[in-house]
C-alpha cells in the first residue's frame, strides 16, 4: 500500500513538474515570441482570406523596422482592442501619393512608382490623396482596396502600434507557407 501511494505522488510531481515546465517555456513564447491570428473579412482578398489561420512574428521587430511589402498585424489606432491585418506600403519619412490610379512614393532616392500584384478592387482607382509620414509611422492599405479600412481613411499606423507580421500560415492547409503574402523587392 505504502509503495502505491509513493508512485501516486512520484506520478502527482511528475504531472506539476511537467505542467510547470510547459508554463515556462509557452507562456515567454506566446507573450513574446509569436501569436496566432485568424483573418476576419476581405481587406486582404486574394492575398489572406476569411478564417486564414497565421502565426504573428512578433521579435523581429524588436532587431529592425518593418520593411515595405511585409504583411503586418497592429492594433487598430481607432480603436487600440481591436487587431487588423494591412501590407505596408510607406516608410517613416517618405511622402506617398495616389493619383489616378496608381501609387508613388517619394524617397530619399527619389520617386518610386510602386508596382501592386497584389491590388485588387476599382474604388481606390478614383481617389487622389497625399500623405507625409513623420518619424514612426507607416502608411499601410488592404490588398483588396474596395474593401479595406486602411491608412487611406484613418491615417498613418504608429510603430508602437504594430504587433509583428504574418510570420507563418497555418491554414487553410493547401496554403502553409512561411512569410504568407510578404514581397520582399518592393
């Protein structure tokens, strides 16, 4: 008997034992490391759509900037508890201009016309804006731009407010693929 419940507590502190571990190495993880994210809505369409299931890179940012093209996650400045989903499409610094159609950005370097794949929808085409960006901030636009609250409506995103970018997609399965919908040449 007393051998029984010997192995019920060696069992008992192997269970707290494990458990406590796990607490250790996820809990860092999750907080710091990488969250999931699940798309809501057609802001994104082609490129994400309703129910994709990402994994958010949330340390790169800690060792470099958010670069052009790379798919983001950031609490919505509006309203801070809410989380959306926007490629980013201009720099700190830079001007960006939507004239007729088409988007500039207007660099250090100078003018670049900027090529969208990935742009879908016909409303954006008839509105002309200009933005300056200040130090920090980041002009960021749905890939569906009929559909897509984004930087052309509310603004600028502040760079305290972008969470990480889509780091890995996890379903739909026939789509996993690490880095989903980023354009690293932009």
């Amino acid at each position: 008997m007393e051998e029984e419940n010997n192995k019920d507590k060696a069992t008992w502190g192997e269970i707290i034992r494990f458990a406590l571990i796990t607490l250790i190495i996820v809990v860092p993880i999750r907080a710091y490391v990488a969250q999931p994210f699940i798309v809501n809505g057609a802001s994104m369409s082609p490129t994400f759509e309703n129910g994709h299931y990402l994994i958010v890179d949330e340390i790169s940012y800690f060792f470099r900037q958010p670069k052009r093209g790379e798919v983001v996650i950031f609490r919505y400045p509006k309203e801070p508890n809410k989380f959306f989903i926007k490629r980013i499409i201009g720099l700190p610094g830079e001007t960006v201009t939507i004239k007729e159609g088409q988007t500039f950005i207007e660099t250090e370097d100078g003018i670049l016309e900027l090529k969208e794949p990935y742009a879908v929808g016909q409303n954006y085409l008839k509105q002309n804006l200009e933005t300056t960006l200040e130090t920090g901030e980041y002009f960021v636009m749905g890939d569906n731009r009929d559909y897509s609250l984004d930087s052309r409506i509310w603004g600028p995103v502040d760079y305290r407010l972008i969470k990480g970018r889509a780091f890995l997609r996890l379903f739909p399965f026939n789509q996993i693929g690490l880095k989903p919908g980023h354009l690293e040449d932009l």
